[in-house]
C-alpha cells in the first residue's frame, strides 16, 4: 500500500526474493559487508523494502530516513549514524 488511497501494488514472494537478492549483489559490489551502516532515504515504495531486505541479507545495519525530513536533519542523521552508503 502506497500514500495514495489508490496506490497499491502487489508483488510475489518469489519476485520480493529475485530484487532482494540483485539488490544485495548491487550493495556487496559497492564495498557493503556484514556490519556496515546504511541509510535509507526512501518514500514508501516498493524499493524500500527491498533495500531494508537486502541489507538485512548481507548483514549490514540500516536506518531509514523518512522521505520528507530537510537536507539538514538527513545530514545529522547520516553523521549520527557513521553510515557509509545513503539509499535514495
């Protein structure tokens, strides 16, 4: 479900499972491993689950930042965290 009272989409566990698994190759041939912090800037989308998935495949940490903060409070959040990759 979507923010949009319209906006919905459905998808397999089967399908879930194929872009969480190209979604951890992307992030380990980015240099990600197991205990690495990453941030997540996402709206609620698809995507977003596959990345917290995919992370959590790996081992790496993450902290999802809701879409509509500012800059500055995604700023402090990143540093706060000592990420080493930001989702957007």
């Amino acid at each position: 479900e979507g923010n949009e009272p319209g906006d919905s989409m459905k998808i397999t566990y089967s399908e879930l499972l194929h872009k969480v698994c190209q979604f951890a190759n992307v992030l380990r041939n980015q240099g990600v491993k197991k205990g690495d912090r990453i941030s997540i800037y996402l709206p609620m989308i698809l995507e977003l689950v596959v990345a917290m998935l995919a992370c959590a495949r790996i081992g790496a940490l993450h902290s999802v930042v809701f879409a509509g903060f500012s800059a500055e409070s995604l700023c402090e959040r990143i540093l706060d965290c000592g990420c080493s990759l930001l989702i957007t």
